[in-house]
C-alpha cells in the first residue's frame, strides 16, 4: 500500500495519500476517485507494534458524493461555496480539508468560528448542505479542497474511540490567480469609455478575456472586435493589449472589470475599478460643417480636476471610437479655449474625415491606458460652393470616397464605381429630393445637362448650362444610399449694377431680388461666397451698420442700400444678395467714385 516514516508531510503514491499528525496523534490516508475495485479489507498500523482493521465499502448509490469543481479567485477576493449532504448526515461532524499542502488544513463546524477575522468559515445549516467561507485570499489559499462528514461504520457520529472515516462528498479546486495591477477609471453617464490593458510582451499570442462584475470570463478574439451587448472586446496582438469599448453608459456599468491572459493553468490580470459620475456640465451631441480643403474646430470637454491628456477618435462602422492613425495625426491640433475645455481642430479635410468623432481625456498607467469619452460632434462635409453666371455652364464635379469602394467590394462584390450616382437638390433619397441626373441617364432625356462619371478617379462630373436664378440651391452627389455629399450652387445675375458717386458724397445703390421671404445682404468681396463668409454685410436685420443703411421696398422687389460720407477706399466691387434655405442669388455691383470738379481745380 502506503508508507512514510516522515511527519508533517504529504506522501503520494497514485490514488493514495497519506499524511501523518504526530501532533494530533493521527496519521490519515486519502484514497481518490473511488471505484468499486477499491471496496474491501485494509490495515492502518504503525511498523507492526499496533494495527487496525478497516472495511471499506463502496457505494454507487449516493446521490451527493463524487462532485469535482473548480473554483476561480483573485487576491483579496472572499468567496463562498457549498456542499451538500444526505438527510441521514445532518448531526455529524462536517469537514474539511486542503490536501497536498503543508502543513495541511483540517476544520470542522464544531471548531469554526463567524468571528470577521477568521481566514476560514464552516457554517452548517444541518438540514442539506454547509457552507465554507475564505476571506482575503491570498496565493497561499490556492490548492485542492475536500468537505465532507464524519460516520463510522454504522453510519453514526464517530465516537471518541472510534475509527473516524470520512466520506468526502465535494472536491473543489481553488485557483488564485494574480493581479497586474489595479486602476480606477471614471467615465459618464450616457457617454462612453475606452480602455487599452497592456500585457508583458512574452503574452502577445495568448489568449486574451474579459470578466465583468465577477460575471464569467468573456474571451477575446484576435485582431476582431466581438460584441458583448454594448460592451466591444478585441486582442491587439501586434501591440499586446486588450482593448475594450463600453457605449451608452449607465450607472449599473459602474463596478469591477479585469481584464487578463491566459497561462498555462493560470492567468494575469489587471482589476479595473469603473466609477460612473454625472455628466451633465458636458454638452450634448453636436453637428459641425466642414468644407472639403479646409479646416474644422471642434470644441470639447474635460475634467477641471485632472491633469489628462486631450485626446479624439473617430467611430468606425461598429460605432467603435478608434484613434487617429498615425499618418493623419498631423493634421489634428488641440488648443485649449477656457477651464475645462479645448478644441480640436481637423485642417485640409478631406472625404475619409466625414464621419462621427468623439474627444475627452485621455490617463495612462504604466500598464492600462484609459479614454473617458465626453463630447460627441457629427462632422459632415460639403463641397466647395460652386458659382456659376446666369445664362452660362458650370461643372459640379462629385469625388467618391475610395475607402467606401474598398469596404463595398470586399462586403457585397460589387464596387460604388460600378453603381449609379446621383446629382439631387435637396439630399437624395428623401421624399423632398429633386434627382437632377444619374450617371446612367442619357444626356439626350436632359439636353441641358450632361453626366460623365470616370471610375479611375472616383470622379463624378456633371455638367449644367443654360443657368437661372432658380438653380441656386443646395445639391447633393449621391452613391447609393452610403455616401452623400453637400454643395452649394450660387447663381450671379448676368446684368450687374454700375454706380458712380464722388468722395465725400453719398450712394444709393438699388438691388433688385427675385425671391420672395427671403434674407437680403450687402457686403464687399472679390468673390461672393467670400463676401458671405468673412465680410461684414449689411442685412435686413441690421439695417444701421456705421455708414451703410438697408431699406426694403417689398411691394416693388427692390431693396436699397445707403452709403453715406463715401472715401477713396469704398471704390470696389459690391453684392446685393438674397438667401433662402441656404439658396444664395448675387447681383454684382461695380461702385466708381469720383472726385467733384470743383475740388480738383482747387
């Protein structure tokens, strides 16, 4: 059988293990995974001066023995598990053990205690089961487990005399895994939040998880992200992190998160403290314009209280904010504007830049990096406003983006440069949309315009002539129902408006406008969208500007702009101009001044 002339040590021979007490006056043997084999006559004794007869029998029919479980913790962690009975064991003595370890481990529920200090708790309800409780677990915890009762050999209480057998009903396998390191990250209410967990570089390859309130572990896909409800997972293994994406937060989000790696039989991990907090002192959504070549601000939030770092990222299709590539940082700047916020701005935007961002603060430890996401801006872009003269041509050319034609062809087979494009006024597919052209219609249907779409370039061209005021309007090149791109076609009067006056003089210039309930401007630029854009016009709604007065004459069309105490410098090129709905019409006006022949002979 088994033998050892050693104390206070564990002795293994295959299923059988013995252990001897001198202490205790009691050496004890284990015989694991029973079977029916094992059932007969044994002898315990000690080098023949003394021994004892036991029989052993074995039985099938028990419906509470034979359990094996394991069971995770992690350092510092209490848990609790149960083991149950039969009905007839309920007075007897419950046990339990850790085998395999020095010195081992022997409690039983006459010796437990619930003092709050005690490492160990067996707590017996003496009707099924009885519980064993271990707090602040620690490394040295982990190991093999066995509860069970005492009987002798008719089933009774053990008598003090007696042969004690125990009949081991559960077996359970604690496993103590070790922490990384322990942050707490705060993000907010209705916002969202990105955390990056950084593993030492001989992990890279393994397999990466994500447990979340204690719940099971969720494993990590390589180089995917997997969706978890709101909750996106992803294993970097070039970069050996971890990445975790959570939208939409609530205050039920708030609570424990690790995230680990798998080795061997064990694991690594870093605990991840969530506090979810209020955010309401952050603004909500926002939509921003950009016009194509140029530049964007976005404004954005942060914490007062932290010295964080600025960060942005853009949504991809999964609505997973990912950070901005390497190559295109260059083009983004932070700058801060007042205490607790910052703008960041986007310059030489160009189609890829269209798209959901979302900024906030940025915290980085030694082995986690967070993002507590705060503000969102939807970032749409628009053409360049294109200008064409009543009467003439003018050329909207509509580029597609090439990343939508990869994504497409690799989703569907079937690339954007080989479907239709569309030229609307008014956004296409909605029910107020007029479709102006398809690449696919022969310009003979539409003798006034013509289309040309070349796919080499994801280049969309069409051609307008013959120009009226009533083209002026918003446009947008459609291809298909994922791309849609804003511009603007301004209409110039063919016939401008010439107007002499003299230095020091007054001048009243008379506008006429098509439209009605419509803005009426006045303003001085080289280019009219210009002029819109960053002069300082005179309008209907300011009427008294320093020496530039507006009055509108309703019934006879005209609106009348005054310009008192003229100077050299107010010689130029002007524009009257009306707006609807973002329609603009312009009618040049070309101001000479003179001096007054008496001036000049003096």
């Amino acid at each position: 059988g088994i033998s050892t002339e050693l104390q206070r040590r564990w002795v293994n021979n295959e299923r059988f293990t013995l252990y001897d007490d001198e202490n205790s006056r009691f050496f004890t043997v284990f015989i694991r995974n029973l079977s029916r084999e094992d059932a007969g006559k044994y002898t315990c004794g000690n080098n023949q001066k003394w021994s004892r007869d036991v029989e052993l029998e074995v039985n099938n029919n028990s419906s509470s023995c034979g359990t094996s479980v394991i069971r995770s913790a992690y350092k510092g962690q209490t848990i609790t598990f149960s083991c149950e009975y039969e009905h007839e064991f309920e007075t007897h003595t419950k046990v339990l053990y850790r085998v395999n370890r020095d010195p081992v481990l022997v409690l039983n529920s006459s010796q437990s205690s619930q003092s709050s200090e005690e490492k160990f708790i067996l707590s017996d309800s003496q009707k099924d089961h009885f519980t064993v409780t271990i707090r602040d677990i620690s490394a040295e915890e982990r190991g093999v487990y066995l509860c069970g009762v005492e009987r002798d050999g008719a089933d009774k209480p053990p008598s003090e005399t007696s042969n004690t057998h125990i009949t081991f009903i559960k077996e359970i396998e604690l496993k103590v895994h070790r922490q990384i390191t322990s942050v707490q990250v705060e993000a907010y209410i209705s916002k969202s939040v990105f955390i990056k967990c950084k593993f030492p570089e001989e992990f890279k390859e393994n397999k990466k998880f994500i447990q979340i309130h204690s719940s099971q572990k969720i494993p990590v896909e390589q180089n995917q992200w997997i969706r978890h409800d709101r909750v996106h997972v992803f294993d970097d293994t070039s970069a050996g992190v971890s990445k975790v994406f959570i939208s939409d937060l609530t205050a039920a989000d708030g609570g424990t998160y690790r995230c680990g790696v798998n080795i061997a039989d064990d694991h690594l991990f870093t605990e991840i403290t969530l506090k979810i907090s209020q955010g309401d002192h952050f603004r909500e959504s926002s939509e921003s314009v950009a016009v194509i070549g140029e530049s964007v601000k976005l404004s954005c939030n942060y914490p007062e209280k932290q010295q964080l770092i600025k960060h942005i990222c853009k949504e991809n299709e999964e609505k997973i904010c990912q950070s901005i590539s390497s190559s295109e940082k260059q083009r983004f700047e932070f700058s801060d504007s007042t205490a607790g916020v910052y703008t960041a701005s986007i310059s030489n935007v160009s189609l890829k830049d269209a798209g959901v961002y979302w900024c906030g603060a940025e915290t980085r430890h030694e082995h986690l990096t967070s993002v507590s996401l705060t503000n969102k801006h939807q970032l749409t872009l628009t053409m360049p406003p294109v200008i064409g003269r009543e009467g003439d041509s003018v050329e909207i050319k509509c580029p597609y983006d090439e990343k939508h034609t990869e994504e497409t062809c690799l989703r569907s087979g079937k690339c954007l440069s080989k479907v239709v494009k569309y030229l609307c006024k008014g956004k296409c597919f909605t029910k107020d949309a007029q479709n102006i052209i398809r690449s696919d219609e022969d310009n003979v249907i539409k003798p006034k315009i013509s289309v040309k779409d070349d796919t080499e370039l994801n280049l969309f061209t069409v051609n307008m002539t013959e120009l009226r005021a009533e083209d002026a309007g918003k446009y947008w090149c459609a291809v298909r129902d994922v791309f849609n791109l804003l511009l603007e076609l301004m209409i110039i009067m063919k016939d401008a408006v010439i107007h002499e006056a003299s230095v020091g003089g007054s001048a009243s210039i008379s506008c006429k406008h098509i439209r009605k309930q419509t803005q009426k401007f006045f303003c001085r630029g080289d280019q009219p969208n210009i002029c819109i854009r960053d002069g300082a016009p005179v309008s209907s709604n300011n009427r008294i500007n320093g020496r530039f007065s507006l009055t509108e004459e309703t019934s006879a069309g005209v609106f009348t702009v005054k310009i008192s105490d003229l100077r050299e410098e107010d010689s130029g090129k002007y524009w009257c101009a009306e707006e609807s709905s973002g329609s603009f019409i312009f009618t040049e006006v070309q101001l000479h001044l003179t001096r007054d022949s008496f001036c000049q002979r003096l």
